[in-house]
C-alpha cells in the first residue's frame, strides 16, 4: 500500500519528467529511496541522445548494483512516473532491488499513445510483474495519472 508519506517521491517523479520534456526528451523520471526513506538517487529519460536503453529506471538499476548492498537494494524502492518497461523491469530484478511504484501504468500509457496516434514501440508493453514476477508492484496513483497523461500528450504533440 502506498503511504502518503510516498506521494512526495512520486511528484518529484513528475517533476523530473516535466524536466526530461523540458530539455526535449520524453517524459519520464524516477527516484531512488532507500530502505530508510532516504533519496539516494534520482534521473530522467535520456533517449533524446539517440540511445533509446537511456531510462532513469535503468540508470538507477546500474547505480545501485555499483553502490549498494544485495540488502540495500533489496530494501530500497524505485518510484517513477511509469511503469518500468520490459527492459526495467529485468534490470531491477537481476539487480535485486526492491518495490516499485509508479504514478502511471503501462497499460495507461499504451492507451493514451494510442489515443494520439502514436506508433506502437518496438517493445511489446507488459506489465512488470510479467516480466520480474517476485517484484512488488505498487500504483498507478489517480491523483499523479492525469498529470503524467498531459506531459505525455504534450511531448507527442510537440514532436
């Protein structure tokens, strides 16, 4: 269940995909949080570069195998804008990280991008718990969708 408490990591996932549009890229931005409540790390996509593997959820996945214990990663939790994709998703398994929760779902995000027309991308959608099923899987988060959801239309409609 998530906390209250929680929902301040959450919108600073927000604000980090505000920041990834900002600069150009897609919206998309995540947190760090060890078992302690403690910000450890944070980032936003950098696909923009033209390495499409650039997500903050993959970053954080690498940043923590190089810092962290196996028991603090296990501790830790991932919170992000959206649902890690299949790539993630693995990333934070085969690292051992902890929870992860998410404002949006991909199943959301696949539905908006489809409402504007966007391609379907190279990777089929699913949700993480197909592809890492021992991760705790928390979210979406209605009162953060919707602003996910307008970051999102603003980017592919910028584009």
């Amino acid at each position: 269940m998530i906390e209250s408490s929680e929902l301040r990591h959450l919108r600073r996932c927000v604000e980090l995909a505000a920041r990834a549009l900002e600069v150009g890229d897609e919206p998309f931005g995540s947190v760090l949080v060890s078992g302690d409540g403690t910000v450890l790390a944070e980032d936003h996509n950098r696909v923009a570069s033209g390495d499409r593997t650039r997500h903050p959820e993959f970053a954080l996945a690498r940043w923590s195998a190089e810092h962290l214990t196996p028991g603090e990663r296990a501790a830790a939790t991932v919170y992000t804008s959206g649902e890690h994709c299949p790539m993630c998703a693995a990333a934070h398994a085969w690292v051992g990280l902890g929870r992860i929760v998410y404002a949006a779902s991909s199943a959301q995000l696949a539905g908006w991008l489809g409402e504007l027309g966007v391609p379907a991308p190279p990777v089929r959608t699913l949700p993480v718990g197909e592809i890492a099923p021992g991760v705790t899987v928390e979210g979406p988060v209605p009162e953060l969708a919707e602003e996910v959801r307008e970051l999102h239309r603003r980017f592919h409609t910028s584009v």
